[in-house]
C-alpha cells in the first residue's frame, strides 16, 4: 500500500481544500497520473500517484480542506481495477443516430472537463451549464470562469417581456484565494504602520518613444512596448537610491535585500495574484515584457505554478488596465512598498509659462512607516517621475 498525501505547497501556504476528485476507488492509477486537484489560496494544483496500482479508498472528500502532510487516498499496489458494470441487455434499434461532438454525453463533456478550470467547472456545476457546449478562450481551448459566465448569461429580452427581477440571495462559500486575499489585506493594515503618497506623471516622453518603436520593436523581440517595463526599470533606480524600500521587518532587525525580484500584479479567476520576476535589474526591457505577458496568459488559463507567486522584495500594481483613475494599493506582506499606476488621461498642466494638454497618470506609493520616512517615500516616488519623464536616464542613471 503507498499513500497519497497533501504535498508542500510552496511559501507560507499550509492549507488546502479539495476542489475535484479525477479518480474515484477502485480505478487503476500509474506513476504520474493526476488523481486529485487541490485548491491553495495562490493557485490550483493537481497531485499524482507516486505508484502504479488502484484506488482503495479516498479519505477526504470535494470541498473539505487539508493541511500538508494529511492522508487524501490510499493506493494498492497489488490491487485489480474493479470491472465495469455490465450494461443490460437490451434489443438494437433499427437505426442508431450518430451523436455531434456538442451533444455526445459523457464523451464530450468529460474531454471538456479536463480542459477546464477547477472554479469554471464549480461554476458550470453550480449553474447546470454543459462544459461540452462551452467554447474555450484559454491556451489549448482551456475553459475559463469567463468562458461559463458567457454561458450562464441569459439571452436579451425586449422590454415589454421583461419580468420583475425575483428579490433572491445566494450564499457562497469563499474560495480558499479569497479567503487569503480578505486575510491578507486586514493583516496588512493592522500590522504595518501603512502611509501612501501621490504624484502625477507626464507620460508625452514615453508614449512619444513607444510611437517611434513600436514595430521595429514588435519585430525585433515579438511583444509590444508597453509601459510596464519603464515603470519597472525606473522603480529598480528607484530602489537602489533608497533601500529600504526593497526591505522587510523581521522581528526587531531590519532585512536589505541586495537583489530586485519585482512582483506584478495582474488579474486572474478567483481574485489578483502576484507572480514575480526575479532578478529584474539584469533583464532588457524586451525581457521584462515578454515576462509581463506570459504571466497574463497564465494567470488567465490557470497555469501559474506557486513558484511564480513566491517571495518578491517590491510590487507594481497597474489599476489603469481597469480604468482607475487614483487609488491606494495596500501592502503585500512582508513587503514595506507598492507602487500603484493608474489610468493616462489627458488633462491641462502649466508648462514653461502656458497651459498645455499632456497625458498624465497620477502614480501612488503604499509603503510601511515603521522603516521608510514620508521624506524618503516622496523623494523615491519623485525618481520614479523623473526617469519616466525623461526614459534617456534610465541608460546613463538606471
């Protein structure tokens, strides 16, 4: 007998609940197959059978949580698969129609399932939604929450057919990453000493280099230029102007760290994770955006693995993409700063004695009180202006 248990899940995770059971008792398993998918509070995982045999018995069910180390399933070595039952016997019809790929049943639906996020498939359940008839937008055709929620959308009714909305509720139980998330972000505002700063950037500079070098660019590295990785370069002058920004507290020592391992925040099903781009200092600009997007398509079709979500020392938060206009990131522990970018919109600004229209973005930095000064914090938050105002400085200065 060998037993499947709840394996390390990376960096301060320790729990997990059970999200979909891919072998049931009595099935064969061989060395690597998946047996269970796991839900953690960054990612969603798959374990597999460390050995070959059967399935005699499953201790924990779908939606019970667990911790590292807790038994999920005994395997017998030396076990027989159970037989399938037999069909009963029944007179052919005289002619059989061929089923489409859309409705033929379990076949379908069961290919889809296994293409299909672990939340879209709780959702396609939870609202009785075919995953067979679903068109993935994922890598490979995944089929992600997105995918199920265009799915549930009821058709467009005139209004002279509408009825009176039903006064409903219904009760959801978290998922284990928005539970993390609600945790966190108490935890961040009751154990920092949190302050947050503004200022506005003129964006002309960069959006006027972004113009000139989009497509030889694009041809050269195939990414766009955004103005992700300006952001990112200016932030790492930044921080080796002032360090302690790049630190963290532990205990009553103060821990400077030497390296720029930049988390990025982007959207992804169940709420915003924060894979990170480890030492960013050494990387190009082409780089820093090939890494940037390959994090987004991920984060979308579920593939992040928790090694991406682990440690980082500073983190960039853009809730421009969303179109906010001002806003104030809240601290991703143990990290002592955040930078928040925002919507570029055109307003007036005085220039050299004249109002001008320039595309501005206000810009805010969330960091703990408890080791970075409000002088250091503006004075950091003000190099990160003038670099992205003036990008030629990141090559004689960043």
């Amino acid at each position: 007998m060998s037993n499947i248990v709840v394996p390390t899940l990376g960096e301060s995770v320790v729990e997990a609940r059970v999200a979909r059971w891919l072998k049931k008792a009595g099935d064969r398993v061989e060395v690597g197959e998946p047996v269970v998918e796991l839900e953690t509070e960054k990612i969603d995982l798959e374990v597999s059978a460390e050995k070959s045999g059967v399935i005699a018995s499953i201790a924990r069910q779908e939606g019970e949580d667990v911790k590292i180390g807790e038994l999920l399933a005994v395997v017998d070595e030396n076990g027989t698969a159970a037989a399938p039952a037999p069909a009963p016997a029944t007179a052919a019809p005289a002619t059989t129609p061929t089923p489409t790929p859309a409705s033929s049943g379990n076949g379908s639906a069961a290919s889809t399932e296994g293409r299909a996020t672990p939340t879209a498939r709780r959702m396609a359940k939870d609202n009785d939604v075919d995953l067979g008839a679903v068109q993935g937008s994922g890598a490979a055709g995944r089929v992600t929450k997105q995918d199920v929620q265009k799915a549930i959308a009821p058709a467009p009714t005139s209004p002279s057919k509408v009825a009176p909305d039903p006064r409903t509720e219904e009760r959801v139980r978290m998922s284990k990453r928005r539970q993390t998330i609600a945790r966190r972000l108490v935890e961040a505002q009751h154990t920092a000493a949190m302050l947050t700063t503004f200022n506005e950037v003129d964006m002309s500079a960069v959006m006027a280099l972004r113009e000139r070098r989009k497509e030889s660019f694009k041809k050269e590295f195939g990414v766009s230029l955004g103005i992700s990785s300006f952001f990112v370069k200016s932030a790492i002058a930044a921080l080796r102007a002032f360090p302690a920004l790049n630190a963290e507290i532990q205990g009553d020592e103060i821990i400077y760290k030497h390296y720029f391992d930049v988390g990025v925040a982007v959207g992804a099903e169940g709420g915003l994770v924060v894979p990170v781009i480890r030492d960013t200092d050494k990387l190009s600009f082409a780089q820093i955006e090939l890494a940037i997007r390959d994090f987004a398509t991920r984060a979308g079709d579920g593939t992040l693995t928790l090694e991406d979500l682990r440690g980082g020392t500073f983190t960039i938060t853009n809730g421009g993409v969303f179109g906010s206009l001002m806003s104030t990131p809240i601290l991703n522990p143990p990290q002592v700063g955040i930078l928040g970018l925002h919507k570029i919109q055109d307003r007036a600004v005085p220039l050299n004695g004249q109002v001008v229209i320039r595309p501005m973005m206000y810009v805010a930095l969330s960091y703990d009180h408890r080791i970075v000064d409000g002088r250091e914090a503006v004075q950091f938050l003000v190099k990160i202006k003038d670099f992205v105002e003036d990008p030629a400085r990141l090559l004689l200065e960043g």
